[in-house]
C-alpha cells in the first residue's frame, strides 16, 4: 500500500482579488476555496493533509483545522516558488513513505475521480504523474512537452518557452502526483535559474527523467482546474460548480423549474421529488426531505457562525413564495410557510401553519397548530431574547404579538389583535384587545352634522 499525503499551495495572496480575506478563504457555494480542495483530497484516498500557508494567515490554517482535525500546517515565509512552497513541508516529506500529490489551493473544482485517475497512473509505474489539459486559451499555463511514446518530458513555462512550446496547447494544471522515495532529492535540485527566478516545481520532470523515473500526463477537463486569482473568476468557478451540482440534484429525483436560479451550497441536501420553482438561495448547512415543494423567491439561509444551527424541511412541506428560513428553523412534515414568512431558531410540528406575513423567531410550534397573518413573536427585549411556545392545534389570530417567554397551551385561541404577555391555558381564549363598541346610526348622524356645519361655513 502506498498511504496518500497530499500538499495543498495556499501561500499565494491574491492580491487580484483585492481583499482583506486570503484568497483561498473566498467561499465558493459557502466553503472556502481551499476546504473544497481538502475535500477533494480526501475523496482521492489522503490519509494525511498538509497546507503551506504565507506569513500570517493563521485563519487559513483555523478554516482548514475545521475541515481536517488533522491537518498539518506550514508556513512559507518568502513566496520563492512552487517548489519552494512544497518543500516548506520537508518535516512532513522526511516522515512519510507514500505517494504524495501537490494541489493548489486556488483550483477549487478539481473531483476526487480526476485525482484517482491520476494516482493510478503511478500504479501504472509512472514515478511522476501531472494533470493537463487543454484550455481554449492556454496563455499564461506551463505546455507539457511529452514524447512519442506519450511520456512527459518537461513542462515549460511560458516566460521560459520557445516559440514551438507556445505552440503547444496542452497545458499543466499544477496538480501533480509523485511516488519515489526521492522526491526530497528531487526537491533539493530545483533552481530558480528562469524568466521569473523562481523555484519552479515544474522542474521536477526534467531532473526525474534525468534519473530514470518515468514521468506521464493525464488529461481532464478543463472546468475542473480552474484556477481563481480575481473575483471574476471566482464568479465564473461558482457559476461552474451550480451547473454541476444542478444536474446531480436533478438526476437524483428533484425537479428544478428553471435550474439556472437555483443556488445551492456546498453540503445542501435534497430529497426525492423535492419541487423547487425559480429563484431560490440555499446556505450552508440546509436539509431538505422527500415531497418538499419550495416555490418561486424564498431565501433559506441555513447555518451561521454564531448559531452553529442548519435548517431542516421534512417531507411533504410547502415553502414560500418569497418566504425566508434562518438559523434554527426545522419545519416538520407538511407544515406550510406561506408568503413573507421568516422563522428562526423555531421547531415546527407536524401539519403547523404560518401561511402569511409572520415572524417566528425563537421557540416552538406545535403540530396542527396555526399561525394568523401578521403574527408576530416578540423574541427580544433588547437584551435577551426569550421562547415563545405554541400548543398542538392553538389558533393564533392574525395580528397578534406573543410577547416572550410566553406559552399558548394546547388547542388554545388567541384573539385577532391581540398582545399577549401572559400565559394562556390549554383551550382557553385569549383577548387582549379593547372590546368591541357599536353605536347603531353613529356615522349617519354625524356625516349629516358636518355637512351642515361645511354648508353654514360656505355661506359666511
Ligand atoms: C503554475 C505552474 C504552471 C501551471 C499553472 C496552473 C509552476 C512553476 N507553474 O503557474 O505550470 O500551468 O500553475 O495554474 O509551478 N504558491 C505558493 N508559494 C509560492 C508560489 C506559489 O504557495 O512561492 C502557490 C500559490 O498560492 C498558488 C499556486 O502555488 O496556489 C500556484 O502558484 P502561481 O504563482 O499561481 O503559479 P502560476 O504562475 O499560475
Ligand atoms: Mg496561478
């Protein structure tokens, strides 16, 4: 067996993307660029991840402990290169007996297949294995110059290549993959005698060569390597991820009325014969069950840093128009969230109803129970925010404010208008505003006084 170590390059700032965040930490469908190309090693078969980070980017190696517990982090104090970045991991390299793969922390689309594909290649008796691939424009990338027999023979930067390698237009993605006991030797043997006086880890193909080693190309797709260094690449990364994961969520049983206006997040979970209309934005950290129907603008923001809690929808629930799910909200089976509806922090249960206009913010909602428009839980007194809890089949008129902590007992009514700050018993009614006055005849008479009253005016 050979154990996998993987060395993912995320020193580099980024400095096109003109930010405060490393580039790496841009989220992509909610997950930082280099958790995704965690996952990616992962799915490869890594048993042991290592990220080489620039000075002072602790947060990338915080983000990066929250995808892997044990994730070893380096750092490269002078951004001398990519070899030069991967031997900043030579503690790590001196220790381990494996193949070993360089993945860059910018190229967030690349799949755990493409990466055991090119594993197998050192399983073929490649001691060097990289990734190309032959973009539409191949401007800026290194060629990959292989030979007749289909060996890699170098890779030449473009600063560095003759007008005939120009030509060439399959290209070094960066990924490579190595299986020699002297990769460290390798290593140590790049210099930085080129067009830009870089370690250039491309160089690694002559010198194995040199040696004897095999070293071999596989080619993927190009929307897998894409690599990110400006925020329209980013976008363009993001709107190539939605693409894909739209089409698995079609092909496992949803239907997508117009698939282009759906966005999902990296670990959104969708059921079968889940229905979901145009214009819908899942967070991070939403499940959806089976027989859900999501309709057309509603906005489920899922998990935040500050609640650690996702969103659930059971199975047969109705969601929206226009309604928003936050941190917390688990709606159970066959309730319905109507239009301009937000719940937070809520437990709904079986059957319950929230069909128009209503915040329910903060406590729990019993089966069957059901919540009149312009229904508001009072959640927060400036400081503290405090439950609110509706019974098993409690009827809430509309336009009342539940001032919490407050209780509404089973099968209990609240009367339309109400401000409720008490408890209310179980199939009790609850009134709390003014009561009802009629005083038979009133408008009439008083529509004929000032109509007198404008008249005798008009004559002064
Ligand atoms: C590199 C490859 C090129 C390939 C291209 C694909 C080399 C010499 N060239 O070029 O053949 O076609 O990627 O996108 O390898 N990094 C560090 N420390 C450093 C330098 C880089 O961590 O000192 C990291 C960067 O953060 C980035 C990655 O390595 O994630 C690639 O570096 P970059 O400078 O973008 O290399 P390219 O010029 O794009
Ligand atoms: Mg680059």
């Amino acid at each position: 067996m050979h154990p996998l170590l993987t060395i993912i390059l995320a020193a580099g700032k980024g400095t096109r993307m003109k930010s405060a965040l490393p580039k790496v930490l841009h989220p992509l469908a909610g997950l930082p660029m280099v958790c995704h190309v965690l996952q990616s090693a992962r799915s490869a078969g890594a048993g042991l991840s290592a990220v080489v980070v620039g000075p002072g980017m602790e947060r990338v190696a915080r983000e990066a402990r929250q995808e892997a517990e044990d994730i070893q982090v380096f750092v490269q104090e002078d951004q001398l290169g990519t070899a030069h970045a991967v031997l900043a991991a030579r503690p790590l390299l001196e220790r381990h007996a494996g193949d070993v793969m360089v993945l860059y922390g910018d190229t967030p689309l690349i799949g755990g297949k493409t990466l055991k594909a090119l594993r197998a290649a050192l399983d073929d008796g490649a001691a060097v294995a990289v990734l190309g691939f032959r973009p539409a424009d191949p401007k800026g990338y290194g060629r990959l110059l292989t030979n007749g027999v289909g060996d890699l023979v170098a890779i030449r930067e473009e600063n560095d290549a003759s007008e005939g390698e120009r030509a060439v237009g399959f290209c070094n993605s960066g990924v490579m993959a190595f299986r020699t006991p002297h990769l460290l030797s390798i290593l140590d043997r790049i210099s930085d005698k080129n067009a830009k006086g870089e370690f250039y880890l491309t160089d690694v193909i002559e010198i194995a060569r040199a040696d004897g080693l095999r070293a071999v190309a596989i080619e993927c797709p190009e929307h897998e390597v894409i690599g990110v260094n400006s925020r329209d690449q980013l976008a363009a990364a993001e709107v190539a991820w939605q693409k894909a994961r739209r089409r698995e969520v079609m092909l496992g049983g949803a239907t997508l009325i117009a698939p282009e206006t759906v966005w999902f997040s990296y670990d959104t979970r969708i059921g079968q014969d889940v229905v979901i209309e145009p214009n819908v934005f899942f967070g991070p950290g939403v499940t959806v069950e089976d027989r859900v129907t999501i309709k057309a603008n509603t906005h489920i923001q899922g998990f935040d840093q500050k609640s650690r809690a996702g969103v659930v929808i059971r199975s047969g629930a109705e969601i929206g128009p226009f309604a928003r799910l936050r941190p917390g909200a688990d709606v159970g089976a066959d309730v319905h969230i109507g239009n301009f509806v937000e719940v937070k922090n809520v437990k709904m249960g079986t059957g319950a109803k929230a069909n128009h206009l209503a915040y329910l913010g903060d406590g729990e909602v019993g089966a069957d129970a059901n919540i009149g428009a312009g229904t508001i839980f009072c959640n927060y007194d400036g400081y503290f925010k405090h439950q609110t809890v509706v019974g098993s089949g409690a009827f809430i008129g509309s336009n009342s404010a539940l001032v919490a902590p407050v209780k509404i007992g089973d099968g209990a009514y609240v009367g339309s208008g109400s401000v409720v700050t008490k408890d209310v018993p179980g199939d009790a009614l609850a009134l709390t505003r003014a009561s009802h006055v009629e005083r038979p005849g009133w408008a009439a008479k008083f529509r004929a006084m000032m109509e007198r009253r404008k008249s005798g005016r008009a004559a002064e």
